[in-house]
C-alpha cells in the first residue's frame, strides 16, 4: 500500500514538474520575440528618420520650401519696329541663406558687410538667427558681388540663378518700354501691358517657357527715338526747363514712332524712377495747351461751315468779359482774316471764331476729337482730361485758345492728326498697325474741305507766321505753335 502511494506520489510530483518547465519555456520564448519586434521597430524608424536627413542633406536648398520656390518667370523680349532688342531676360546671381547652417550670425554678417556694405545689419541678424530652412539675403548680384561672397566661404550661404530685365537703350525708352520689379513682373508701360494681356498667367501656370515666347514688336522706331530723347534732353538744358518732351505719330496709322519726355530714368538702374520729377507727361500729363489749341479752334469754325477761310473777325479792340479782358500778345489792331488769326495766334480773332458755333458745338467738338476723353491706348499710364463742369461763355473763349481745359500732348498731337489725314480720329497705338487696320477704328470726325483748310494753314504757318522756325530744306512743314 505504501509502495502504491509513492508511486502515485511520484506520479504527481513526475507530473507537477513537466508542467512547471512547459510553462516556462512557453513564457521565456514569446518575450524574446517581443524584444526582436520592438527593436525591430525602433530601428526602422530610426533608419527612416536618417534616411530623410541624408537625402535632404545632399538636396539643393530650393528643394526645402519657402521663398526659393518662387521663380523669376520668362519674359519675352521686347523690340522696335526694325527688330532691335529694347528689352530681354539676362541670368543673375541671388544670394540666399541657410539659417540652421549658421554657426555664428555676428560673423557672417561682419564678413557679408565686406563686400554688401549697404546690407541692413539688423534685419540680416534676425533673418539668420530665425532658424529658417532658406532666407533672400541680396537678390540680382553682379558677377563680381558674387565672385567676392564665394571667396568669404561663409558656411550656410548659397546662390541660386534667376532672371532679370536688361534694356540695352537704357533711358532712351524709358517711359515706353517700362519697368519690372525685382521677380521680373512688369509694373509699368509696355512690360505691365505686356502681363495684363495675359503673361502673368502663363507665368502662374509655369507656362511661360523662355524658348515658347515670341518677342513683343512695338511700333516705335529706336533710331528716331534716340533723336527725339537726345533733342527734348538738350532743349530741356538749354533752356534750364523743368521738363521736356515730345511725340512723332504716324497720322494714317496712329504709331506712336517716338516718344520721349525728360527728366527720365535709367531701367537698369531706376533708383529714381519713383521721384516726383519722373513723369511720362507726354500721356501722363496735363497741361493747358495754350495756342496750339487754336488748331481745334479753328478746324471747328471750318468745320461748322459758319466760318470760311474769307471770313473776317475785327481784332482792333480787346474782348471783355465780366472781369477778364482778352487781347491779343501781338496786336494788329485791325480785322483778320481766318488765315491771318491763324497765322498771327490771335486771341480775340480765336475767340469770335468760337462764339460764332457756340458753346455746345464747341463742347461737342472737343470731345468728338477726343481731346477731353480719355485716351485709349497700350500704356497703363495715361491721364485722364479736365474740363470746367458747366461751360459758360468765358469757358468757351479761354478755350478757344487754350486756357480752362486740360489735356495730354499725346491727345493733342493724335486730334491734330485727325486735322491732317483726311479727318479720322485714330487711337495712337505702340504696336505695329498697317493703314487698312487703322481704319477698322478710325473714326470720321471732320470733313476733307476742313482738312484741306487746316493744312493749307498749318503750312501758311510755317512760312509766314509763327512756326517758320521749324522749316527744314528739302520737307514740306506745317504746325502750330503755342506756350502753355
């Protein structure tokens, strides 16, 4: 009996033992696997994690985000009429920075000031010390700038290729061709045009490809352009004027060949293009035109068919008005005829030429010649006339010779057109326009017996009255002149 119970102890305690060591094993095996799998894990991440730091580490920073990714877009390069390059695209170095990269910002800043003396110190410390994956630092560095920062090896400092503007006639356009800023978007004349008319949306799209953008072709000719700036720049001097300017106008086309007005500015270097002096005044300015409005005067006489090139005014004593009296520079103190107020600038002879229409024809005329509208054309920078809200008889005298209303030289040269092309108003333009589409906008305004009469006396002018000055050997020349 005792030998049963040990051996059914035996069998127990056999038992109890296989159990125990079953259980162990089982437990120890599944915590070595959880050990692998975390570890596993963990460095699977940390692999990730360095993995990334590698390969932006050998990234060219516009890979990282920010400013860098904003590119200078093409633009298309602008000629004249004859193909000679006004503006174009040229490549350039910015200097930008990697401010986690910068050991020490005092440092870099003092070794930068080198050879970027005018750089802010105090803006371009905390632009390094914000800890920024990438910072504009000096944008469109010349090659020897750059040349000059390669050498200081300042660690974190890097260039990045862009484009700018180049305008090889410098000032000679100026005010025509216009400006970009500094990511190579137009903001004024030809190159603002040139974005409203749709660039600035290829360019958002990344369609704006360099080799994809065929030159913009203006109307203006670079060789008469360069006469006209260097004769406005030396009557402005020799005559110690504020300012000067002039226009030569196709009048069967409405081209604009030429345009300048001065002071202006150098595009490539526009450090004053904002002055208050810096003023396209030949579509941006408003004066009153004085004598050369008698132009308008008379064609609207004419044109009335109240008036003829026999009708006779009596000059012989001044007009007065309320308080103003009108009298004429030069005198004759006798009855002018049409050609003879004309070619005599008579105030008085002006003003009795206007009184025979009457206010409202005088109005409506001016406006019809677009004098006083707004003038439509390509540039964004235009001025828009001024006129007396009621016109009164005073009104309409002062005007006849060119005193109450104010409006562009450009507006007054492209109504004076109309008087000599067979009598169409024809909106100037900068681009290139053949005669037949011109006359799709043109607008009949006069008639040809009035225009006949105008060029008759533009002519007479210039061989008996005021304009003989500005006869030239070899040319028929007409004009009227005028002091605003």
């Amino acid at each position: 009996m005792l030998g049963g119970l040990l051996r059914r102890r035996k069998r127990q305690d056999d038992d109890g033992s296989i159990v125990v060591d079953g259980a162990r094993k089982a437990t120890g095996g599944r915590a070595k696997t959880r050990i692998v799998m975390t570890m596993a894990v963990f460095f699977g991440i940390y692999s990730a994690i360095a993995g990334r730091l590698v390969y932006l580490g050998f990234q060219s920073p516009d890979m990282s985000g920010g400013p860098q990714n904003r590119v200078t877009a093409s633009r298309p390069d602008i000629v004249d009429r004859n193909g000679e390059v006004l503006a174009t695209d040229i490549k350039t170095a910015s200097l930008f920075a990697e401010p986690r990269r910068i050991v020490d910002a005092d440092e870099a800043i003092e070794k930068l000031s080198t050879v970027l003396p005018e750089i802010d110190y105090e803006q371009t410390y905390h632009k390094l010390k914000s800890g920024a994956g990438f910072v504009w630092l000096q944008r469109q560095l010349t090659p020897k700038q750059q040349a000059d920062i390669m050498q200081l090896g300042i660690p974190g400092f890097g260039f990045r290729t862009e484009k700018r503007r180049f305008y090889p006639s410098g000032e000679t356009s100026s005010y025509i061709v216009g400006l970009t800023n500094i990511d190579n978007q137009g903001i004024s004349g030809m190159e603002k045009y040139i974005d409203d008319q749709g660039l600035t949306d290829l360019q958002a799209s990344g369609l704006a490809v360099a080799r994809d953008l065929k030159p913009v072709r203006l109307s203006i000719d670079l060789r008469i352009q360069n006469v006209v700036r260097d004769e406005v720049a030396t009557g402005m001097e020799r005559f110690h004027a504020i300012a000067a300017g002039a226009v030569v106008l196709n009048v069967k086309t409405g081209e604009v060949m030429a345009m300048a007005s001065v002071p202006d500015f150098d595009p490539n270097n526009p450090y004053n293009a904002q002055d208050k002096d810096r003023l396209n005044r030949m579509s941006a300015g408003l004066y009153e035109m004085g004598s050369t409005f008698k132009s308008f005067t008379t064609a609207m006489a004419l044109d009335s068919g109240k008036v003829t090139l026999e009708s006779r005014f009596d000059a012989t004593r001044p007009i007065r008005i309320g308080r103003q009296t009108i009298h004429d520079f030069h005198s004759k103190g006798r009855v002018l005829s049409v050609p003879e107020v004309f070619i005599y600038s008579s105030n008085i002879g002006s003003a009795k030429e206007a009184e025979a229409v009457g206010i409202e024809g005088h109005r409506e005329f001016l406006h019809r010649l677009g004098v006083l509208e707004k003038m439509q054309t390509e540039l964004p920078e235009v001025a828009r006339p001024t006129e007396p809200r009621v016109w009164k008889q005073v009104n309409s005298i002062t005007i006849a010779f060119g005193h109450g209303v104010s409006t562009t030289p450009l507006q007054t040269a492209v109504g004076c057109a109309a008087l000599m092309n067979g009598g169409f108003l024809i909106e100037p333009t900068f681009l290139p326009r053949t005669a037949q589409q011109a006359m799709e906008v043109a607008k009949k305004v006069v008639s040809e017996r009035t225009v006949e009469g105008m060029r008759y006396l533009y002519a007479l002018n210039a061989e008996k009255g005021s304009g003989k000055s500005a006869r030239v050997p070899g040319y028929r020349v007409g004009g009227k002149t005028g002091t605003a």
